[in-house]
C-alpha cells in the first residue's frame, strides 16, 4: 500500500509517500510560494509515483465543509497569493484518488494520536509553535471541526508584566501566534529565537505566554496528552518552564494525577518529531482510503 501525504506549511511544503504502518518511504520539500507555482511542484512529484490516495495538512484557516462550494478553499489565510485559493481542488484535477484533507496542526494531532505520543489514547492536542501558532484537536476518537476548525493559536492571553512587545499578527496584533511565534521572538529581542542563549530571559517570557494557552486547553478540552511540536519547541528548555507555568495557572484545580505528578509524560515534544505533520498527512490519507 503506498499512501501520499502533503504537509503543506506557510514556509515550506513537504510531500511524501508511505504505508498503512505510518512509515515514510520517501519525502521532498520546497519552498512555499505563490500557489500555481507550489501546486505545479506538488502534482510533478506525485505524478509518477502511483498513490492509491493523498492525505493534505495545510496552513489556514482553510474551508473543510464537504457541503461547501469551497470545499479544499485556504481561505482567510494572511499568506500573499493564498487567500481563496482552491488547493485541494486543484489536486483532485490532476489526481483521481481519494484525498484526506484537513488543518497541518489535526493532521499533526491525528498522526500523534495514531502512531506517536499520544498512541492508545482517545484525546491529545497537538500545538506547533514556530512560524505561527497552531492547535490541532483530536477528541473523542476523531479529528475536532465545527464552524470552521480549531485556531487555537489566535487566542487572548494576559501580557507579562514586562513585554512592551506590540505582537505580529495582522488581525489580533497580541493574541497567541503575535507574541508568541518565532516572528515575535525576533521582533522582541532582535535576534532569532535558536540565536538567543538557553539561560535568556525570553524563554521564561514564551513560556508565560504558551504555559497560559495549554492551562486554558487542559480546562477547556481536558486531553489526555498534551504535545509541544514546531520550531520554537527545538529549545528543550521550555518543557520545564512550559510544565511550571501550567501548574502555577490550574493552582491545583485540576485534580489529575497526570498534571500533579506525572507532568513531565503529560506534556510532552512529538513522539514523532519532525515527522508529525507528514505522517498525519500520511494518517488522513489512509482514512481517506479506507472510507472510499
């Protein structure tokens, strides 16, 4: 069985090919561009390569009501050249096979929950935080959706008494992803984050602003696994940091001994790594196949 999986980021997209045990046989990535000239790179690599079906996590927010005329739409997307643009559409007319499609970040969730750190259990959350805050929500045994998806990543959070950083985002200026992605690292303290020493007071910031959000998800969807992927969480400093901000936030509220004594197994980095959002592709499309 030979599966596709197109992990498509708002700074590179990744295509792969693999089987039903989730392992990736081959893999390529390029550079997100303008969409005609990223779709055309998509559909070479897939051309030859004899897929019985293709599992897409894309950037958002995008359209994922099958009763939509825009069904496979990016939508809202404040990438240059994406908005509105018909992504799986443009697929599905070079390919005649079952396509998964879904956010980057619940493909990620899905292909923790399948076959990674979140493996056996019926709940996890999955955030990627690097080029924008993500959140991918698998609940109950299945991907979460409603009005649109979870966007976890544009939430409010209180500003730490020191930051007099304005935030990125184009729409919420300081939610989530405006004071917290890697943009705002770099915007705050004039270096890349990786550039930034593991003892910088910058790490404590993040983890005030990211140890709020995950507080605010363990009350809300009460998960059984909570996974910390993305390029910002490349610094394993944060996990400890992440974990006590958690804690300081619930103050004991949440009586579960997975967040008063086993924290460190509770929120945890990809069991997949960097492969999390390929093989979630990878996972929806295999859905996609078996559903057909």
């Amino acid at each position: 069985m030979r599966i596709g999986a197109i992990e498509a980021g708002g700074t590179k997209i990744v295509c792969g090919y693999g089987n039903e045990q989730g392992i990736i046989e081959d893999r390529v990535s390029f550079p997100t561009e303008q969409p005609e000239k990223t779709l055309e790179k998509v559909i070479a690599y897939f051309k030859d390569k004899q897929v019985e079906a293709i599992g897409v996590g894309s950037f958002g927010p995008i359209n994922i009501d099958p009763a939509s005329p825009e069904y496979g739409y990016v939508t809202t997307t404040p990438k240059p050249g994406w908005t509105n643009y018909p992504f799986l559409p443009t697929l599905k007319s070079a390919f005649d096979v079952p396509f998964g499609w879904d956010t980057d970040v619940n493909a990620a969730a899905f292909g923790e929950a399948t076959w990674g750190a979140a493996k056996g259990l019926d709940s996890c959350v999955y955030y990627t935080i690097g080029t924008g805050v993500g959140v991918g929500v698998y609940a109950e045994g299945k991907l979460v959706h409603g009005l649109v998806h979870p966007e976890g990543g544009h939430i409010l959070t209180r500003r730490h008494p020191d930051d007099t950083y304005e935030g990125f985002c184009p729409y919420h200026g300081d939610c989530l992803e405006g004071i917290a992605a890697g943009p705002a690292l770099e915007g705050r303290w004039k270096v890349k984050g990786s550039e930034l020493p593991e003892d910088h007071p910058a790490w404590a910031m993040e983890a005030f602003y990211i140890g709020q959000a995950v507080a605010g998800t363990i009350l809300m969807l009460s998960p059984k696994k909570v996974i910390l992927g993305g390029g910002v969480m490349h610094q394993k400093q944060l996990f400890p940091l992440i974990r006590e901000e958690v804690r300081r936030n619930l103050n004991g509220y949440v009586r579960a001994s997975a967040v008063l004594e086993g924290i460190d197994d509770y929120i945890v980095p990809p069991g997949l790594g960097d492969n999390a959002g390929l093989c979630g592709s990878l996972a929806l499309g295999l859905k996609a196949l078996r559903s057909q």
